[in-house]
C-alpha cells in the first residue's frame, strides 16, 4: 500500500487521510490539505483504497462499493503505518465515512485519540436525512466534521442542532460546498481561503486531544 507523507516527523501527531469515493490521494484539494496541515504542525498520511489504486494501472472506473466495504483496508493502512505520537483517522467525504464506521472500537483500544471528516457524506445528493450519521449520535471518540453550510451531501438547515454525540464538533465553512468551496460573490471568500481557516481549525481542535 502506498503512502504519501507530509511533515514526517517523529513524535508528531499524524492525521491519516483517506481520499473521497471519486478523486485520488494526490488530486490538488488533497495535497493543499496535506501540506496546510503539516505547515500547522501536524504529521499527515494518505493511502488509497483498492479500488482508487487499481485505476492507476488501467483498472476499472467503476464507482466503488458500499463504505463498509472498504474497513477492512483502513484498518489495514493502520497496522501499516509507524506512527510514535497520537493518531487522528479520518478522510474526505466517503474517506471519513469509512473511518467514522472504526473509530469507535478504535478510541475505545486507545488506537487513535480522534476523528477527522472533511466533508461528510449525511445524504446522497437530492436526499434528505442522516442515516448515514446514525452512528455519530452515540460515538464518545472525540470527533470532527468540517463542512460547507451548503453541502449537496448534508447542508447546514439539514442538520438539526443536539443531532449529533456531544463527541461531534461541527466546524461549518460559509457557503462551502462539498469541496469547501464557497461563492467568491456571495462571501468574498476563495477555497484556499477557506481551506486555510480550516487547516488551522483542525490544528487548534488536534491539539485539545489526550
């Protein structure tokens, strides 16, 4: 499994980073997080799924299967990598998700001390609903989502206050969509501006964990 480091340094704490169900491990958003994260301090890892690596030798573009699916290739990017400080698990979009589905048993092991979803899938696009959520209102392993008020996968009216564990910290970014992308004409703002604040959010947020 290949893994791609940034501010690989002993002792840090590492954020290990899956990618979301269309866009590789390398694509631009993923690598500015990356080194926006390491900039703040951070050790940050990213793999790929199965299915995601397989193209990249030709392999088919199929869409991948169901989040469960993939578990047992987080977990397996886990036990791979060396990691001497605290460990953070988390991804983009279905990344997360697939992370969110272990991070429960994980913190309870004392395995990771966190969880980080960027973008988080609630909903298909034109749904509605959190069932995809369901086992965020109960997790106590110290949570964090960071998402655009106007996420086609879960915007902000969508969400309804006390829905989510006390654990869940929201972090919403104005009129960002699931990439975290706002409207410059509607906030003046630009993704990397958004991605930027974001960073620093995580780091703040990163360092509160035991």
């Amino acid at each position: 499994m290949d893994v791609l480091l940034n501010g690989d340094e002993a002792g840090r704490t590492t954020v290990l980073l899956a990618h979301g169900a269309g866009a590789a491990m390398d694509t631009p958003w993923m690598q500015s997080v990356a080194e926006g994260l390491a900039a703040h301090g951070l050790r940050v890892a990213r793999f790929e799924f199965s299915y995601m690596a397989a193209r990249r030798s030709g392999g088919s573009k199929r869409p991948p299967g169901k989040a469960e699916t993939y578990v047992p290739e987080y977990l397996a990017a886990i036990d791979a990598l060396a990691c001497e400080g605290p460990l953070i698990i988390g991804g983009k979009s279905m990344g997360g998700r697939v992370a969110s589905l272990l991070a429960q048993e994980l913190f309870d092991a004392g395995r990771i001390s966190g969880l980080l979803c960027l973008g988080f899938p609630f909903h298909a696009p034109g749904k509605t609903g959190m069932e995809r959520a369901a086992h965020l209102r109960a997790i106590t392993c110290p949570t964090l989502i960071c998402q655009g008020t106007r996420d086609a996968f879960g915007a902000q009216e969508e969400i309804p206050a006390g829905a989510l564990s006390p654990a869940v910290r929201l972090n919403w970014l104005e009129d960002g969509d699931h990439d975290l992308k706002p409207r410059k004409r509607v906030t003046g703002k630009s993704l990397e501006d958004h991605l930027s604040s974001m960073v620093a959010e995580v780091a703040l947020w990163a360092g509160t964990l035991g």
